[in-house]
C-alpha cells in the first residue's frame, strides 16, 4: 500500500504543464483501450434509446430517476477523443452532431433534462457534464453554438437555486473561462463555497450520511483548476493545495486497495473505510478516474513522482479492470478479492466516467518544464510539438525497457524512476549506464540533435504484505502491476476459493510468453499445484483471488516488500 502522504502541493504557479490535446498520440494497451473505447461509444451504443429519448418525452416522475444519466459524460468524453485526433473526421463528426442536438432538446428556458416537474439532483449533475462538453468544444474547436447552449443551461440552472453536485464546479469554472462572465465565478465563490477548502462538501452531498469519496476527488480537482484559472493569491493557493492534500492523504494509506482502488463498504460503495476486507462494491470506476485526474493535476502543481506512482498503479489494475478486452462492458466497480460483475447498462456514471478519463491519459505521459521535458508514463507515444519532438517505444507494464528518442530546445530530460524499482539504469547517447534512485531522474545534456536514451527498469517479483483484514496475507506484484489467480466459477460463499495458500518456499517466476506470474500454491485438500496468476486488469466473469495465506513456514521465509507500497 501507499503509506505516505504527497508533500504539500506548491502554493505558487505549476511547474508541469501538460501538451495541447493532438500534440500528443499514445499506442500500445493505453492506445487498445482508447481504440475499443471508441468503437463501443460509436458503434455499440444507442444514443436515442439509452439517452436522448429520456430528454425528448419528460416524465414528471421517472421510471428511474436518474436513468438517462451519463450522457453528459459521455459527450465530455468524445469531445476530449476528438481533440486528441482519436477516431479522425468520425470523432469530429459525431461530436458535432450529437452537442447540435443538444440545442434542439433545450427548452426555451435553457433546461436540458428528463424532468417536466421541479429541478433535483439529477438536473444539477447531469447539466454539470453536459456544460463541460459544450464548454471543452468551444475551447478546442471555436464553436460557438456550444458555448451559448452551455451558458443557457448554466443560467438555468442558476435560477433554478443550483446546489453542487459531481462536476457542477468543473463546470461553472469552464463556464467563467470561456464566457469571462463573473456570475459564474461569483457562484462558484457563494453557493459552491469553492474556496472553503474540502471539509465544506461533507454539508452539501453525501451518500447515506456519509462523504462519498467521489466527491471529495472532483471537488479537490475543481479547487486547484480555480486557483489557476482566478489567479488566486498565495494564501488561497496554499489553503487550497492543502485541501487537496487532504484528500489525496484520504486516498492513500489505510484507504486505498493494493490495486489502487479506493476502498468501501459491501453496501454503499465506495466510501472513506479502511477495513480492506476486499468484498462487496469496493473501488467504484468513478473515483478511480477521479484520483487519476487529482494526481495528473496534482503532479503539474508539485513534482512528485509518488503522484505519477499513484497514477500508474489505479491505472493498470483498477481503472483498466473496469473495461472487457474487447471495450463492450464496463464494471460499476472492481473489486480485488471476489467476483467482479459486469454492468449491464451504459448509462450513469462509472461506465461514462471510464470514457472520459481514458481519452485524457494522453496528458498525463509528457509534460513540459521551464528546461526542458518530463517523462511520466511509459508507453508507446510519440510527442510533436513547436520546440520538442519525441518518440518512445516500450512494452511496459509487461517489460521494463523504454527507448526514447528526443529532440529538443531543453536541455533536461527529466524520469520518473517509480519507488518499487530500486536498480533502474539510465543511458543517454550510447554512454556508460548510470543507476537511477526512486523519484525524478534528470539527463542533462544538449537536447539539439536528437538523443537516444534508454531507461532499464527491473522488474522482480514481489510479495507485498496486506493490512487490515488482509493483514497476514500476501498480494503478488510485479512492476506496477498486480496478480491475481482465477477460481473459476465459484460462487459467493464457495469456500474452495480460501483453500489455497502461496508457497513461497518456491518463488514465482516470470513467463515473458504468456505474460504471467507462475507461482505454487498448496491446496489444503488437493495438495501442491503450479498455477498462473495474470493482471488484474486482464480479470473477467471469474472469481479473481488477489490476496493470499502464505502455506507452512518455509525453511527461508520469504521476503516481503513493504517499503515502497
């Protein structure tokens, strides 16, 4: 686990600015993913019967309430594909069609909704994300028609006594930026209370009595984007970093899963719990994407490499578990130590919340610094812009070689050497390697011409201890990532699922082939096997097993990595 809190996020201006959407393209499983994303939002998806028609025949009383939601969401999320080139002219197309109708289906009044009768929740959250696509598409793409539905719905919303929901202050601040009309920060200011840091929302939502943790990510990510955007004093800046702060402190430790899943309760989802029983609705997709986006920011403002580290680790196993293969299903949650099931709709959050942060990991690979560049995720990608271009090809999570070409106006190439990798090596230009600690590793050197550098970062498999309920067990990790053994079909309940402890008197190995961790286990009615653990984010229907008993002390115990997670 995560045990350590991020240094306190810079009060001043940030230090890593991410590229401008198209600057930056990313291939491999971050590319796969993207690419089946896509494909189910443009081909396997019924927009009129899943979404429009909800706000076409308003009900005063819905069947569900809430039902159509997600729609902005998922707008939100082909909006951002499209400013990335993801999809080509398609993208464009669809976008434009889809954020035209949405005039259409606007009342006289700016309304946008389901509802004949009084404004709710709903409203209010599902208008947040339907502005933050309309806004984002007039920002990349200069359209105008955006822009004026999305300051309707906004004053709507606003006259209709809008409360803060998930995203309202994303997009309440988008609305400023684009509109530079102070009624919208002003808002933002009185009835989002936005500069009162974090502990103000526990008043406003929460889920059966409780802080939702979603919640408290979206509002975190919105207080870092205000100060930016307000240019907000020192003092502001501080109070609102250390809110910040806060929730990634909350997010950490005690609360977050060995897969970087945020942890909950079997009946409510994913709440601030630190059990770490690992059943029920544990790791919500939502707050998954929302921490993913709370480090991204976080790591522009205050350069720490544990943010890339905790992106890296919800992205590979939680984040990724909640999409199939083939990109068609999506899971409301991921739980790490029983069965994970499939979500059978396309609306709501979590499903349209993956499309959204999938599309926006691209900003998060590259940034750029006052001398030069950072190197935050390692995937396949290729970075052009004005002064810097660059290539990077690796197999990483599954190898951990990474060979970038990099031509520049800079003249530091900055690293990140993740905390689980205690022997990395750097080389620059054919020289001699050097060793490269935990943290951020800089190559100084003329940039001019372009440069080969390749990083090496070993990838031994580790047994890294469990805490709370899981104490005494072991999670098996290797790089970033974690392993977990399928049980088959079994049941809730199916206690065969508990026979099978880790004999770590033999020690698992690598298979490069099959990309498997191969490790024995003994079961206590069947005796020794050797069994295949995969990722995690590789798991289906299967009851997936992540955290094991170790078997009967070995003659060596085993060593258990503990420091660094």
């Amino acid at each position: 686990m995560f045990c350590g809190v991020i240094n306190v996020l810079f009060a001043g201006a940030a230090l890593l600015a991410p590229f401008r959407p198209g600057e930056v393209t990313v291939g491999g499983e971050v590319g796969h993913r993207m690419s089946v994303t896509l494909g189910k939002m443009l081909h396997h998806t019924d927009i009129e019967g899943t979404f429009t028609r909800h706000f076409r025949h308003r009900k005063a009383k819905p069947d569900e309430p809430g039902g159509f939601a997600g729609y902005g969401m998922f707008l939100d999320a082909l909006v951002t594909a499209a400013a990335h080139g993801i999809g080509g002219a398609e993208t464009v197309r669809a976008k434009a069609r889809f954020l035209a109708e949405l005039g259409e289906l606007q009342s006289p009044d700016g309304r946008i909704t389901m509802f004949s009768g009084a404004p709710g929740f709903w409203d209010n959250h599902e208008g947040a994300y339907l502005i933050q696509a309309l806004c984002r598409d007039h920002r990349w793409f200069g359209t105008a028609a955006s822009l004026e539905t999305a300051r309707r719905l906004g004053d709507a919303l606003i006259a209709d006594g809008a409360f803060p929901t998930l995203g309202s202050e994303t997009a309440y601040l988008l609305l400023y930026e684009e509109t530079k009309d102070r009624r919208y920060r002003d808002w933002l200011e009185k009835s989002a209370a936005i500069g009162d840091g974090i502990d103000a929302y526990d008043r406003k939502v929460k889920v059966n009595g409780v802080q939702h943790v979603y919640t408290w990510l979206a509002r975190a990510l919105a207080q870092l984007q205000y100060a930016d955007a307000v240019e907000a004093d020192l003092p502001m800046r501080a109070a609102l970093s250390a809110a910040a702060e806060e929730a990634l402190r909350r997010a950490r430790g005690p609360y977050l899963s060995v897969t970087g899943s945020i942890t909950g309760t079997p009946r409510w989802g994913e709440l601030w719990d630190a059990t770490q029983a690992g059943l029920g609705k544990w790791g919500e997709t939502c707050a998954s994407a929302y921490l993913m986006r709370l480090a991204a920011k976080a790591l522009e403002r205050a350069p720490d490499a544990a943010c890339g580290d905790l992106f890296e680790r919800v992205m590979f196993n939680a984040f990724f578990s909640a999409q199939s293969a083939d990109g068609l299903r999506y899971r409301y949650w991921t739980p790490f130590n029983e069965r994970a099931p499939w979500y059978d709709r396309d609306t709501y959050c979590c499903p349209n919340n993956y499309k959204r942060e999938v599309f926006e990991i691209p900003d998060a690979v590259f940034f750029r610094m006052q001398d030069g560049l950072a190197v935050n995720l390692y995937a396949d990608a290729a970075l052009k812009a004005e002064d810097v271009a660059v290539t990077m090809r690796t197999a990483y999570p599954d190898d951990g070689r990474v060979v970038l070409d990099v031509a520049m106006k800079g003249r530091v190439l900055r690293l990140r050497i993740p905390a689980w990798c205690m022997n990395a090596m750097v080389s620059a230009a054919g020289e001699p390697a050097r060793a490269a600690a935990p943290g951020w590793f800089d190559v100084e050197r003329s940039f001019a011409k372009p440069v080969r550098v390749v990083l090496d970062l070993p990838m031994p498999i580790r047994l890294v201890p469990g805490c709370r309920a899981q104490e005494g067990r072991v999670a098996v990790m290797r790089g970033p990532c974690v392993y977990a053994l399928a049980m088959g079909d079994g049941a809730e309940g199916d206690h065969e699922v508990d026979l099978w402890d880790l004999d770590a008197a033999e020690p698992p190995v690598w298979n490069a082939a099959r990309r498997t961790v191969e490790a024995t286990f003994r079961n206590r009615n069947r005796g020794r096997e050797r069994r295949r653990l995969s990722p995690v984010r590789y798991s289906s229907d299967v009851h997936d097993r992540t955290y094991f008993d170790l078997a009967a002390s070995p003659s060596s115990p085993p060593a258990l990595d503990a420091a660094t997670e």
